[in-house]
C-alpha cells in the first residue's frame, strides 16, 4: 500500500453542547473551517466535531477562534458526555437529556482521571447513546432516571450494573459523583470502570455509595 497520500493530521473539538448546534452557530463554525480550508471534518462516535487533515501550526488559531462555540473545560471533569435529543426534540423522550448531560460536564474532581470516562444520557428506555455501554449511563422513564455504572463498549465490552432507578435530576449527578469518586479512589492508576466494577462487584460499589 502507498502511504505518501494519507493525511493524518487532525484534531477533535471539544465541548460542542453534546453535538447539538443552532443553525446559526453552525454557520459561523462552518465559516472558520472554509478560512482555514480544513479538507474534511468529521461528526466523531463521541458527538464531537473532528478536524480532518490540518496542519499543526494552524490549530492553535482555527482552537482560539472557535473558543466562542466551545463550552470552558472544567478542571478533572469526566472525558466527555453524550446526550440524544431528548424530550424536546424527540416524541419518545422522557425527560431532558440535554439539562442532565450539562450538569454531569460541569462534575469536577479533586484529581485528574487515570482512565476515560465516558458518559451517555438517554431520555428513554430505547437508549440510543448506548449508557449499558458507558462508564457512567443514564436512561430516563416517566419515574425518573436510571444510573448504571462500568460499562464499557471497547474491545472488552462490558455491560453496566444498574446502581439505582427512579431518580431526580439532581439525585443522578449526586449519585454519579459519588460513583465516581469511590472509583477514583479505590480503582488500579489506568484501569476503567469496567475492569474496576469486574474486580469488586456491584453490592460493594452500593455499599459505599449509598453509607
Ligand atoms: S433515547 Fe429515546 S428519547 Fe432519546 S433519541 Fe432515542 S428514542 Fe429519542
């Protein structure tokens, strides 16, 4: 195979609102990625916008000037978190995926994670970010939310435990946070909360969640 034409540059955009644009912002990321002649641009498998084929030098300008599309990093927050559409735009919507998806991104620790940790925040039973898959999901039903820890989606997959149902909003990100506290502090440097959850089992994780 010849490999003098693959471009392997690019970069991934952080902090787009969980994929969700308004016309209008998309018009104006859009009219940076023409400036800048960015050859092909990606919607990537976590609803981030990936940049495809641009040269290093030129990140630096195309990050700052999309800065004003692009929610502030919180310090050792989680790795990113995907929301469906939710109640507003989707008929089968339960609950508002977008508000619980934004209040999980603004989580921060005490330190940084070893490991990724995803999270995926569905408005129904139908799943469609995939949260059994996620190391922090989150499905909702006319009751409330479900909150299932450890999952994974990789080449290990594994399926998440279901550490509690029936939840409020702010229940979930309470409960989230102390999840994924306890896996800070008690999981091996580098290993995800699906090997973590293999090592010590879901009643010990509820144990200390729930003292
Ligand atoms: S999970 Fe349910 S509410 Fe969300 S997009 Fe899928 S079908 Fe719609």
């Amino acid at each position: 195979m010849n490999n003098e034409n693959i471009k392997q540059n690019f970069s991934v955009i952080p902090g787009l609102n969980m994929g969700l644009f308004s016309p209008k912002d998309l018009a104006g990321i859009l009219d940076i990625i023409n400036r800048y002649d960015v050859p092909a641009t990606k919607i990537t498998g976590a609803q981030r916008l990936a940049l495809l084929g641009v040269e290093k030098e030129q990140m630096k300008a195309i990050h700052e000037e999309l800065k004003p599309f692009i929610r502030e990093s919180v310090p050792n927050g989680v790795t990113y978190v995907q929301a469906c559409p939710g109640q507003e735009w989707c008929r089968y919507g339960k609950a508002d995926s977008f508000a619980l998806g934004k209040k999980l991104e603004k989580l921060s620790f005490d330190e940084p994670f070893t490991a990724k940790v995803k999270v995926g925040v569905s408005a129904c039973r139908m799943c469609c970010t995939e949260p059994y898959l996620r190391d922090v999901g989150l499905y909702a039903s006319k009751s409330g939310w479900t909150l299932v820890f450890g999952g994974n989606g990789g080449g290990r997959p594994r399926i998440g435990d279901v550490v509690a149902k029936k939840l409020s909003d702010d229940e979930a990100v309470d409960l989230a946070q102390k999840c994924l506290t306890f896996y800070q502090k008690e999981a091996r440097p580098t290993s995800r909360s699906s090997r973590f959850m293999e090592r010590i089992g879901i009643e010990e994780l509820k144990k200390h969640v729930f003292e």
